[in-house]
C-alpha cells in the first residue's frame, strides 16, 4: 500500500515496519511500561498482605482454576491444530488471573456475559470443561448443542450468558441482563466482559449512558490486553488511559493490573458491593496480555518475539504460583498435584468430547423459535 | 364491539397485557412523559410509572440491546422505534442478538421481545424516514413479523406478539393510526401470529397486501367488481410465519395472483411469494404472478413524486385487469 | 441464420423415429410449414414440418435410418451461407436441444421465457400435446410461435391435457398468442355445442339408442374422478402386492348368438351396401353396457377412481409388426352404420401406419376379437390406464340343451380382463350380463 500512495512519511515507515514483521515499539511503550511495572511492583508487594487475608482453600482452589484454564487452551490449541476443533478458536492463554480473579468475586445465580475469548470465564463461572470440550467439538454433548461453537458457549445453570461474535455486542446485553436482575428487586449484578477494542464501539458507550443514568449494576470489565486483534492499542484509540472513557457518563472507573489474580479479585468485590449496595455501575480497565495469537490463524506479525517475552515473564499463572509459594500456601509437591489433578479433568474432557455423538441431523431445524 | 382507531387498538392491547404480566414492560423514545410520539402510550406512564414505561435516551443501538439482554434474564419487553427507519441503528442487536440466541445457545436462552412501531412511507417525510422494512426483518430465522392492517388485527396481533415467546418485529403504519374498527372488548381476545385473513372473497383474482396496501386492494376490488371482476383479497397480517397455505389455496381457485406492498421490489416478500407460488402452485396459473410495488427509489419529498412512489387503486386494478386478461 | 432440424417428438411414447422418406432433397428451397420428411413413431407415419426458410443444405439421416428425439437430422440455411460449424456439431452428436446457441432464429424466441417448461408439461401427466415438439401438425397462431413453440398458461396446459383438447388447433387471446384458461374453457364450450347441435343424420338399418344424438364426436370422454373409499385403497394396495401393478381377474361366460346373427341378415336385406360386422354389434352392444354400468367404464386414478361419461371404445387391430387400438369415441351415442363405418376407417388407416396420436389412445374400455383365428376363447391384457379389456371368442354351432331338448346354437365365448382395484367380481359379472342380455335380445338397442 505504501508503494502506491504515499502517506505521510511516518506512518509509511510504520507500514513498512510492520510488514517486515519487525515492528518494535519498544521505545514509545517505555513509559508506560515502565509505569506498570513500578504498579507491579507495588503490588507485589501488597499481595503478600492479601494472601494473608484470603482463605487458604480459595486461593488453592484460584490455583486450580489458572492452571485449568492454561492447560485446557493449550490442549485446544492441539486439538485445533489436529482439525478436532473448527472455525475460530480464540485462546485466553495470559490473562486468565482476569476471569478467575473477577469471577471469584461474584455469586454462582451472578450474571456473567463475555465476547468470543471466552473458555476462560466460562470454566471460571463453572461450566464444565466436558461441555466446553465437546462444544468446540461440535458435539450433541457441548454447553449448546453443538450449535454455538467457541465463540458461543452458554449455560442457564450457571448464569453463563454467553459468548458473544460481535465485538461489543454483549455490552448492552449485559446491562439489559443486570436491568432485569434490578426489575425484578434482586440484588444480582452482571459482569461484562469485552476487549479495549469494543470501547471504540457505540455500544459501549450507549451502554454505559444508560447503566449510570438509569442506575444499573452492571459491571464493565475491559481486558485491555493491547491489541485489537493485529492493531495495537494505540492505533486505535485517541485517549488511550481507556479507564478515563467511563468518566464521560460519570460511571466510577479503576485501572487494575492484570496479571495479578487478587488484585483483580478485590477491584471486582469492590464493585459488586457498589452493584449490590448502591446499584451503580463500574468500570474497570484490566490491563493484561494475551501470549498467543488473536485466533489460531494470527500470523502474529504486528508483534515482537521480545515484547510477547517481556510479558511472560510476569505469567499471571506463574506470579500467583510463586506468591503461594512465598507464602508457604502450597509447595511444589502440592503444585504438582493440582497440575495432575488438572490434567486428568483436561483429557476427560477430550474423551467425553471424542465420545460425545454428533448433533442428530434434526437438530438443524430445532432452536429457531421456541414452541409456546 | 366498538369502533376505535388503530392507535387506541395498540394502546389497549399494550395496557391489557402491562396488566396482565408485571414482567412486560414499555421502553422507547418519548413513550412516557410525551405520551408517545405517535400516541399510541398515551396514559400509560400515568397508570404503570416510571419503573415500566421508561423514556430511553437517543441510543437505538444502546435499548434494543438493553432490551434483549433483560429478555435473556426473563423479562419480557416491548420496545418501541420512534420510526422503523431507526431501527437501522439497532439491528446489530435484533439479528445478531435477539434472532439467533436461542439457536446459537441450543435452546437455553429465548428472546420475549417485542420490537414496535411504524413502518413505511407518512406523509412527505422523504428518503429517510419513509422506509418499508420488512422484507430484511422476515428474511432472517429466528425472528417473527407482524403487519396488520385493521383496528381489530392491531389489538390481537399485538396481544399476541407480547406473549409470543419468540422475538417480534410488529409493524405499524403511521398513515393507518387512525383508521377506524370494530374491536372486540374482551381482554382474552387475541389473534394467533402466522394465520392469514381473507379480507374479501372472490374467485377470479388474487390480491395479495398487507398494512397500508390492504385498504388500497379492498378499493380496488371494489372497483373490479364493477368491471365484472371478482377479487379475492387476503391480508398475511404475518410476513414470519407466512401463511402460504392460504395463498396458495386461493391462487389454486383464481389461478391468478397479484401481490401489493409499499416496500421496494428487489428481494422483497412479494418476491417470496411469487416464488412460493411458482413453486407449489405452477400448474395453477393462467398468467405470470404480477406483483404492484413501490417504486425502486428513495422515497422523493414533493407530494406528486410521493404519490408516484406509492402503489395506488389504479395501479392494482390495472394489473388484475392485466392478469385476468381483460 | 441457418436453423437445425431435428428429430421431434411426434406421439406421447416416442422415444425414437426412423425416417420414412424425403419429402425434400438437398439444395430444395423449404419454407416454414413445408412438409420435409415423413417419420415413422412408435405408432405411426407422420408428416414432419419445416420450422425454417431457405434451401435443404444437408440431409444428415437417410431414409430408413432411425434417430432419437433430439437428433439433429438436417440443416436448413441459405444457399450460401457457411453451415460447416453446424455440421460438426451435428457429427459429433450433439442434441439441438441441449444447446441454446444453436437454436432456431434467436428474436424469435424472444418470449421463450412465457412458454411452458418441460417440468410443467410433465406436470400435465404426459397427455398433453407436447408444445415443444414442435414439428408436428401444428399451425402457428402468429409470431410468438414460431419456433414451434406453443405459449401457454400452465393451467390451460392441464385443462386441455384432462380435457383431450389439442392445445395446437387453438389460438390463444392471451399476450402474444398465450394460450389461457378462457380458451380452453371456450374449446370445451364449444365441443359441447358442436355435439348438441350437430344434425341428426338419416336413419338407415337399426337405430341407435338415441337417434337424436349422433354427433361427429372427436375428443375424449368427459369424466369424474371420485375419491377412493379406504376399502377401495385397501384392495388396490393388497391385490397389487399379489400379481404387478394390474391386479388382473377374468369372467367368462357364453353368449347366443343367433339373434344377432338374425339381425344381421335383416340388415343385409334391408339395405346390401350397409355391411354391419358382429364385430360393430359387439361394440355398440359393449358400449350400451358400459353406460348402465359406470363402474366398468372407469380407471385406477391412485387418488381416486375416474369415470368416464362416454365409452370411448378400442378396437384392438393387428398390424404387420404389431397391435394399434384406435377408439371408436362415444360409440354409446353412434349408430350402428357409423360405428361400422368408423371402424373400418380407422383399422385401414391403422394397417398403413397413419394413425395420429389422438385416435389410438385415450379410450375407456377395449375389445380385442381373435374369433377369425378360430380362437373359441382367451384373455387379453388391459391397456392401462382403462380397467377392463373383453376378449371376444370365435361364433360357431354348438349343441344346446333347451327346454329338454339338444338344439345347435351359435355360441361366442367371451372373457373380460378386469382391474381389481377398480372392479370387483360382482360388478364384472352384472357388467357381463347386461352384455349378455343385450346381445341375446338385440332388440334391447331399441327399446
């Protein structure tokens, strides 16, 4: 593109870069960077009074659930690369201290509404990773039928309203879900999940309108994980502190890191009570990163092999690992058998999907309407 | 029975049903404090309040999506469009949300919603605010179409669509909200989605129309009979479920069909039918299935080139004439 | 524009023909409508038309030699024009029908898109004259048909088919010649008319039973269907799973035939150029039954049972490589004279292969007569869709018992082939006793 036309100087070199797959912005992410990592460190150092305060059985269950969700995608990963699984297939590897940390804030008849990367929430809302298995299997078996796939798990008994395709599309969803819940006099909240990138939506910000003037308790979680599927953050967005677009309709906003699972966990606590108590809204910016690719087909030239091992290096499931360590919560004997415990329920999961039937062929017509 | 507008028709079945089901609830532009753009929510804010008859912000997008996600937690809401033009902005939620979450989830989540308003061309509103939508609602599973074309239609349709457990498109027609009806009083009275009405019956030609058409094909019925012509004219009331039976019936005792509607031709439901047509009941015709339509242009402002754009009595009768070969 | 000939279709059943003889030779000019050739069917010889203008550049099947229906059989054009591309085309076998490029003078075609297709002509139930055969007999009723193309609505198309009506010998009011609803309905209309109005003729020999009624009736019987009754069904779907698709049954029985005999000596006397066969007798005595017994006059329709107002009589004619039934139409309202007359014109027409396809099918019942072979009695397979076929025996002396007494009587055995899902054992044999009576006491024809 850069060859025909010429763009301003600038942005042709950035294009040129990119293409060459070498583009490194190293240098205009230093401060920020730099900034987050000081936060972390921070941090860190706070966690260690708040691991003091959780329950010990939680944080091994917290534990069990990181390990669950990574080592399940990564066997959908496998599975996706041996052709078991189709379509798109969007791995949450890297930001799972997110789902399991907002999640184990939450109660189970709580609302959870998410986008199309969504193993993650769903296993951590308490899905069965048999079901999610055998739905991206596309089995009679799956969460739904067969008929949703991996962007479109749902299931009524654990309040999982699903993943959603359309990117922002569960955004007014979720507020519509957490009106009902306040209908109806319950004190239920809603949490939402979506990327940066659905901020840049209208639905967003009709979404958030209507959540503070009408007092909704919907909670927004943005994973900013920085890249809206090849396009950097900064490509995208004119105000990047993504957590200030919430100040525009007045809805109470927090930046939270998100590599760091009880950091999470208590920015969410903090706004179901605001939900349960007051009825208000929240909007977090849950900074975090995604290691894998956007979908399995991400050619993943937009990014740095340095830049994703920058991040690794403070593996949410390693950083929560380590602390329980430090702690004396668990040891690596321990550790161990929570990886063993967690295998076996991942290959149970493949063999229920392998074994699960495929949809009876009428089930095509069935599910359009509902019969009255 | 008493003789009402179609406006007070809509009006009744929405109280009746708000009465009848505490988790119906009303949300729109100007449907509360202004007593609705159109009038049709006159006095309801007054009897159900601020909890169920809620004035929404400018945000179609924003309440169509609000409103599926409250039917997904099991309230069951009736939105209303200012206009159906502006549910452009909101048909990511109606086709991506509401027509396909009981399918893509298996079965676990339906969709109790009734999305509502007018529908087709008003008086001198030009290009944008003078669209017939239908066709691109009903072309999708999952959703269900209404268009009634009588007082009497309006109020059962209605009462129907709200308890329907399916998401509903019910289209009004801003030039018919004050046509006139008999409309049964009683608040068990309903008229089942997908059942058409044979409006007027004949054995010579089959007109097919639907709400601002149903009026102009009874006129020109009249003004066939007179011709020695005997029209039947059937109102599908429902585009989705269509009630192909009944067409194809009629068209195997006339063996000729026009069909008449406000909206654009391509791809449009008289496209659908003539196809259904041609399909079930070839053996049947005598002539080529004609259909009247609007024109195939935005709608013009001048009140001459509207009424060109808009199918009238002539133009019906021209083309029955034309089929019966007269 | 050069224009292919090709081999049409030209009966209902045919699926090849052999091609009889030239009527033209190469380099004859040939205008459209011009007779080119004469085709032997399956059934018949007939005379194929011209569908263009211009010279006979190539004939590309001789005389004798058979092609299927499609087969390009010659190429008209003009006298120079280069028809080279056209004649590879045809040797390499190709069928003008699947190949629009090659069709006959394109603008003319230009409301091709009105006519009728080939799924909806077989929706008609294969009765219908084949609009697109094209070839046949037709005369075109203005431009949109040339081509050979009939345009026609498709429920005109099934009126005619359940009528019998010739969708050809009509023109259509519709746009562009369309053939429509009205015409046909006119087309009956006036069928029914012509028959009502039609002079009696002068009566010579043995009435008919209705003198008034002696029309020059052509078409096929009207009809009603009637919907089966579930033990009808029943029967049907059992007695087929027991022998084919025509569960059939015979009756037999023994007729005297000396009255007739009698009748025809009277006749003979009466008038010596009158030459009345016992074979006439048979079928105009057939014919009467038929009417009393409705049930018999009849076929399996799957859906329902159809009856037929008229009797519409074949008469089974051997001919030199086979076996055609033309049909004596309404030979209930004939006279003797015209039955006989008719017969004797259709079985030469029959024998010399000259047939049209509408006078050797659609007849209600049929009687095949094997008596001159010396044949004293048979069965005979029915011609589906009629649901009985009666196998007439040879007349001859035979000694008798009546009132105590051994006499000579002419006795003819005959045996009626009936279809079970349609007649049952009871109502063949009331059938046959009408039969019977009638021919015993001719004098029943007139009383």
């Amino acid at each position: 593109m850069s060859k025909q036309a010429k763009p301003s100087p600038s942005r042709a070199q950035a294009e040129d870069a990119n293409a060459a797959g070498v583009l490194d912005r190293e240098v205009a992410e230093e401060a920020s960077q730099s900034q987050l990592e000081q936060e972390h460190e921070a941090r860190k150092e706070e966690q260690k009074n708040r691991v003091e305060e959780v329950d010990r059985d939680l944080l091994l269950n917290l534990l069990y659930q990181m390990i669950l969700i990574r080592r399940f995608e990564e066997k959908c990963a496998e599975s996706y690369s041996l052709g078991k699984i189709g379509g798109f297939c969007h791995l949450y590897i890297g930001q799972e201290a997110v789902a399991v940390g907002a999640i184990s804030a939450i109660e189970k008849d709580d609302y959870v509404l998410t986008s199309y990367r969504e193993h993650g929430q769903a296993l951590a809302k308490g899905v069965s990773a048999d079901e999610i298995m055998a739905e991206l299997y596309g089995k009679a078996g799956g969460c739904s039928s067969g008929k949703g796939g991996s962007m479109h798990l749902f299931d009524r008994d654990v309040n999982f309203l699903g993943g959603h395709a359309i990117v922002g599309g569960q955004i007014p969803l979720a507020t519509g879900v957490a009106f009902a819940a306040k209908y109806r006099g319950t004190d239920r909240v809603a949490l939402c999940f979506f990327g940066e990138a659905a901020v840049n939506q209208g639905a967003f910000h009709e979404s958030l309108n209507l959540a503070q003037l009408w007092k909704i308790p919907c909670i927004y979680i943005c994973e900013n994980n920085q890249y809206g599927m090849g396009t950097a953050l900064k490509r995208a967005m004119s105000l990047q502190d993504v957590w200030q677009k919430a100040c525009s309709y007045e809805v109470m906003s927090e930046v939270v890191d998100g590599m760091d699972l009880l950091a999470v966990r208590e920015a969410v606590l903090r706004a179901v009570e605001r939900g349960r108590k007051e009825s208000l809204p929240t909007f977090l910016e849950i900074r975090t990163y995604r290691f894998m690719g956007h979908s399995m087909s991400d050619p993943g030239n937009y990014r740095t092999r340095a830049e994703i091992e920058k991040y690794q290096e403070r593996d949410p499931v390693k950083l929560f690992t380590a602390s329980l360590k430090e702690q004396g919560i668990i040891d690596d004997a321990g550790v161990q058998e929570i990886e063993s415990r967690v295998r076996e329920e991942v290959e149970r999961s493949v063999r229920f999907a392998e074994e699960s039937p495929e949809p009876d062929p009428k089930e095509l017509y069935t599910h359009v309407y509902k019969e009255q | 029975m008493a003789v009402i507008t179609i406006r007070e028709a809509l009006n009744q079945a929405l109280a009746e049903e708000m009465r009848r089901d505490e988790n119906v609830f009303l949300m729109g532009e100007e449907v509360a404090a202004y007593q609705g753009a159109y009038k049709v929510t006159k006095g309801l804010l007054q009897e159900f309040g601020e909890k169920r008859v809620i004035d929404t912000p400018i945000v179609e997008l924003g309440f169509a999506g609000l409103g599926v996600g409250a039917a997904m937690a099991g309230l069951r809401p009736v939105v209303e469009f200012m206009t159906f033009n502006f549910s452009i902005l909101a048909t990511d939620q109606i086709i991506n949300s509401a027509a396909k979450m009981l399918y893509m989830s298996g079965g676990q989540f339906n969709i109790p919603i009734v999305f509502r308003g007018p529908n087709g061309s008003a008086f001198q509103v030009s290009s944008q605010h003078s669209q017939a939508l239908e066709s691109w609602y009903a072309y999708f599973p999952g959703i269900k179409v209404v268009m009634p074309s009588t007082a009497a239609d309006a109020k059962g349709l209605l009462k129907s669509a709200i308890r329907d457990d399916n998401p509903v498109i019910f289209m009004e027609q801003e030039r018919m909200y004050g046509n006139k009806g008999e409309v049964p009083e009683d608040e068990d009275f309903t008229i089942p989605l997908g059942v058409a009405d044979i409006k007027r019956e004949g054995k010579d030609a089959t007109i097919v129309a639907r709400s601002l058409m149903v009026p102009v094909a009874l006129k020109a019925a009249e003004e066939l009979e007179k011709q020695d012509v005997s029209c039947e004219v059937i109102d599908p009331r429902t585009i989705r479920p269509l009630d192909i039976e009944t067409i194809i019936n009629s068209v195997k005792k006339t063996n000729r069909l026009v069909i008449a509607e406000e909206s654009h031709p391509f791809c449009g439901v008289a496209a659908e039918i003539s196809a259904e047509v041609m399909e079930r009941a070839f053996d049947y015709l005598d002539a080529p299935v004609r259909r009247v339509t609007g024109a195939d242009v935005p709608m013009p402002y001048a009140k001459n080139l509207e009424n060109l754009a808009i199918p009238g009595v002539k133009q019906i009768v021209d083309a029955v004439r034309e089929v019966a070969y007269i | 524009m050069a224009t292919q000939v090709v081999m049409p279709k030209l009966s209902p059943t045919m699926e090849e023909g052999q091609l009889a003889r030239w009527l033209k030779k190469e380099g004859d000019k040939v205008s459209m409508g011009e007779p080119l050739a004469e085709i032997d069917t399956d059934k018949a010889t007939m005379e194929m038309q011209s569908l263009g203008n211009g010279v006979l550049r190539k004939i590309l099947i001789q005389e004798g030699e058979s092609a299927p229906l499609g087969q390009i059989i010659a190429i008209i054009g003009e006298p120079d024009e280069d028809i080279s591309a056209l004649l590879a085309q045809a040797q390499s076998g190709a069928s003008a029908s699947s190949d629009k490029a090659s069709s006959k003078a394109a603008p003319e075609e230009a409301d091709a898109g009105e006519a009728p297709s080939a799924a909806q002509q077989e929706a008609s139930g294969g009765e219908a004259p084949e609009p697109s055969s094209g070839n046949g007999a037709g005369a075109r009723q203005d431009g949109s048909a040339d081509g050979g193309r009939l345009v026609v609505s498709p429920i005109a198309a099934r009126m005619a088919a359940e009528a019998g009506i010739n969708l050809r010998s009509l023109t259509g009011s519709g746009p562009s010649g369309r053939i429509i609803k009205r015409d046909i309905e006119e087309a009956i209309k006036a069928v029914g008319a012509q028959a009502k109005e039609a002079p009696a003729r002068s009566l010579r020999a043995v009435e008919p039973t209705t003198p008034a009624q002696q029309p020059e009736i052509t078409g096929a019987s009207p009809y009603r269907d009637e919907p089966m009754s579930e033990m009808r069904r029943v029967i049907a779907r059992r007695l087929v799973t027991s022998i084919g698709p025509i569960p059939h049954f015979f009756l037999t029985t023994e007729i005297e035939m000396d009255n007739v005999a009698e009748m025809r000596a009277s006749i003979k006397a009466l008038d010596p150029e009158l030459k009345i066969s016992v074979n006439d007798i048979i079928i105009k005595v057939a014919a009467a039954a038929l009417i009393e017994h409705p049930q018999v006059n009849a076929s399996f329709q799957e859906k329902t049972i159809r009856y037929y107002e008229r009797a519409d009589i074949g008469v089974a004619v051997a001919i030199e490589d086979g076996l055609i039934t033309p049909v004596i139409r309404s030979a209930d309202r004939k006279s003797l004279s015209q039955i006989a007359a008719e017969v004797r014109e259709l079985a030469e027409r029959a024998r010399s292969r000259r047939l049209k396809p509408e006078e050797y099918t659609g007849a209600t019942f049929s009687i095949s007569n094997l008596g001159m072979f010396g044949i004293t009695e048979f069965t005979a397979v029915i011609n589906p869709p009629e649901a009985a076929i009666l196998a007439v025996g040879e007349m001859k002396p035979v000694p008798v018992v009546r009132n105590g007494q051994v006499v000579t009587r002419q006795i003819m055995r005959v045996t009626m082939s009936c279809d079970h899902r349609v007649i049952d054992g009871a109502t063949g044999a009331q059938f046959l006793q009408t039969f019977k009576r009638i021919l015993e006491n001719p004098l029943y024809l007139i009383v």
